[in-house]
C-alpha cells in the first residue's frame, strides 16, 4: 500500500502553491527569461539531466535508447511501448493505476525513431515515488503470455488500422531519404506481418538490450540535482549497467531517392532534404523552415510564409515544413497534405518558392518574421515536456550535451538573407527525397518538380 505520508505531501505542496501563485499574479508584468537550458550529470552510473525552476510540478522521463531505428524486428519499439506499466515484480497494473490516481499523477509512454520515453508528471513532493516507479518499470517488467495477446497485440493492430497518408508519406520520405536505422517506419504498417516477429520474448530481449544505464537516461524539468542525487542511487541500483544483447545501431547515411505508394482517400506528398540533426545545430535551417512555414499563426489570415501562400494558390491541400533532428541526422521537410489534384499544384508552388530563394532576394521584413518564428518554435520546445525534454535525453543518450538554448538563440539571431540563400541553394543542388501516397495519377515525380533524387 502507499504510505499516508507519501499522498500528504501532495496536499501540502497544494496548499503552499496558492500563496505562489498569488506572487506569480503580482509578477506578471515582468519581462520572462527563456527557462534555462537542460544541466548534464552523471548519478550512480546514470545519465541525467534537469533544471528547476522551482514550480509546484515535476516532469520526469527515462529516455531510452529503443526507438524504431534501433530495434532489431518491426514491432518491437511498439510492443515494448504498450508493456510499459503493467504488471511488474512488486506491483500489478492495477495498483500502478490507482497509487499514480491518488497522487494526481500522470504516466506515459512514447517513442521517437531514436528513443522510447516513459514519462511522469506530478506534483513536486512526489519525486521519491514516482523515481522508484520509473526504475521499477525498466528493471523488473514482466513481459507476461497473457498481457500480450490480450492487451499489447491488440493495441498495436489498432495503431496499425490508424496509420493515414500523412504518416505513410513521412515514413516513406525517411525510407528513401536513409534505408534502414532511421528510415524504419514510426509504426509497421497494416502490410507487416508483426505476429511473425513480435512476440512477448521478443519484446523482452529487445528491453534486454535497450534497459540499462548505458542505453538510457533520466531528464527532469522541475527537479533539482540534490533531489535526483538522493532517489535515483537507492531506486536505480537494480537497472543492469550493461546490454543483454544487441541494438541494431548502423550509422545513418543519406541517400535520397522516391517512392510511390497508391491508396485511396486523402492524398500526401513529401518533398525531404538533409537538415540540422542533434548533435549540430543548423541557425540557417531552423530559420529557413519558418520562412517556408505552412502554418498561419492568426486564425483566418494565410500567413506570411511561401507554403502559406503556396496553399492558398490551390484551396483543398496544406502544406508545413519540419526539420526533423536525430542524434547523427537531420531531415527537412515538406509536406502537403489533401486532394490529389490541389496537392500537386501546391507541390509545383512550394519548389518554385525554393527555387525564387536562389534566384531572387529575400526581403527584411520576411527574415525578421522567419528568425522571430524559429525563436519561438525553439524556446517553446525548451519550455515544455514534448521535444525539448526528449531531445535532452537523446543527446545524453548517444554522447552528447543538451542543446544550449542561450547560444541557439544567439545563432539564429546571426542569420543573414545571405546565408539563407545559400542554404536553400545547397538543397536543391543535392538529392532530394520525395514520397507520394494516394492517386499516383496525378500526383508529381520528383522530375516533374525539377528536383534532383
């Protein structure tokens, strides 16, 4: 049973964040800071990295290396998502359920192409517990027969039938884009046959070799270093230090290349190129994808950005841009979205965008608004539990250091119409990495476009 003291410490903090936030009401004319960035240490063989702003709220995160690039089988990343939190060695998923309720906890888990997260949000006294319960989960799981047919296998063939054209897309683009590592699909496909790979010893090999502390690592947003130092050496003394087995971890290697896949329903082209991964910052990158943008930022107004105005050349498809970051990779993106038709004028627009970028100049305004966005998107990464906090663990994870929030900013600040240019230019003269799903009838090869593959 939970203890008393442990559910006390909720109400408490309760009480005592009514007089904070009173303060935080007198301070709201202040000018904000970004948070900082995310502080790396090592604590009894564990990676970890926080940063406290001393707010009533924990979130806390193992960041594993399992994503799909690494899992030796399809399915596997996916299987040992849906094992987490249920039955362990000490607890049943029920009572997991009802001590993390009385809390007023949250639990997830999740995944990325590099990385499987199991993360907790909770009130700020409750470190201790849910410490234990995360390092419970990743040393003592118990991959059971009947929890596999009668939950995971089930919830994995549902996330299957969910799989869209949007998603079909993007994974084709980073098929074509690397091969295999990251150009695995975030999901297998309805087409996979996942019951010849994936089985609950198979799920537990793979946690095996993905579950130690030299494959793992503990980020926290809202915790202190002196409060980390003091759970996780009792509570992770149990998390083997070394693999049980082999992660499948080829270097990535860009290639570039097309691919075409038929479906019916909404239709999604994807136009790739090699972005800023991890491990090196990119300014230029991060700018020239809130120049392209996609999305407007007021409701009912296009935007200033090329996609904005590419799409509203062709009402029925949208289009966006990403930069995806991976630890030794990057992928910038173009996606558009919608009927077969308007999503291939949009696609002839948005390379002609590009191509105007080269050849033409880029005005003040549009920089200042592009450098302004890509600011946001970063600081507002940073501040939440999403990217910011994943990217921190898979930095630690794979050798690295936090991004330094401070210096990015200063980079992006730095951005010339020059260098924008440039970098657009340097795009288009190399590979391009295209993905068409839906009515291949209609929709563009990349030579179409002009672009090189």
């Amino acid at each position: 049973m939970i203890s008393r003291s442990a559910l006390s410490r909720g109400s408490q903090l309760a009480l005592r964040s009514q007089g904070a936030s009173k303060l935080a009401q007198r301070g709201f004319a202040a000018v904000a800071s970004p948070k900082a960035s995310y502080e790396p240490t090592t604590i009894a063989g564990v990676k970890v990295a926080s940063r406290d702003d001393n707010g009533p709220t924990t979130r806390l995160a193992i960041v594993a290396k399992a994503g799909t690039r690494y899992q030796p089988l399809p399915g596997l990343t996916v299987g040992l998502e849906e094992f987490a939190f249920k039955n362990t060695q000490k607890r049943s998923a029920l009572r997991i359920a009802r001590e993390v309720e009385l809390l007023g906890g949250q639990l997830s888990a999740y995944h990325t192409r590099e990385a499987l997260v199991l993360q907790a949000n909770f009130l700020r006294g409750d470190l201790p517990y849910f410490t234990e319960l995360l390092a419970e989960v990743i040393a003592e799981t118990r991959y059971t027969t009947h929890e596999f047919h009668e939950e995971v296998e089930h919830i994995i063939h549902l996330k299957q039938a969910k799989v869209n054209a949007a998603a079909i897309a993007l994974d084709a683009a980073h098929s074509a884009a690397f091969h295999t590592g990251l150009g695995a699909p975030l999901y297998p496909t309805s087409n996979t046959p996942v019951a010849s790979y994936l089985n609950e010893n198979a799920v537990a090999d793979f946690a095996a070799a993905a579950y130690n502390t030299a494959n793992i690592a503990v980020v926290a947003d809202g915790a202190s270093q002196g409060g980390l130092t003091k759970w996780i050496e009792p509570f992770f003394k149990g998390v083997p230090k070394q693999p049980t087995g082999q992660l499948n971890a080829t270097a990535s290697k860009y290639f570039g290349g097309e691919q075409r896949i038929a479906k019916t329903g909404p239709s999604s082209f994807v136009i790739a190129f090699p972005g800023s991964s991890l491990g090196a910052f990119q300014a230029e990158t991060a700018v020239l994808v809130g120049l392209l943008g996609g999305e407007s930022n007021i409701k009912w107004a296009p935007g200033f950005t090329l996609l904005s105005k590419a799409s509203a050349e062709a009402p029925g498809a949208h289009a966006y841009a990403s930069n995806y970051a991976y630890s030794d990779a990057g992928l910038l993106t173009i996606q558009i979205n919608g009927q077969a038709s308007a999503v291939r004028k949009v696609a002839e627009e948005s390379v002609k965008a590009l191509k105007a970028l080269v050849s033409g100049t880029i005005a003040q305004e549009d920089l200042v608004k592009a450098i302004s966005k890509a600011k946001f998107d970063l600081l507002a990464a940073s501040e939440t539990s999403g990217s910011g906090l994943v990217h921190a663990g898979a930095e630690l994870i794979h050798g690295g250091k936090p991004l330094q929030v401070a210096e990015s900013v200063k980079a992006l600040e730095s951005v010339t119409a020059e260098k924008l240019t440039a970098a657009a230019k340097a795009l288009l003269e190399g590979k391009a990495s295209v993905a068409a799903v839906g009515d291949l009838y209609i929709l563009p090869f990349a030579e179409d476009l002009g672009l090189k593959v």
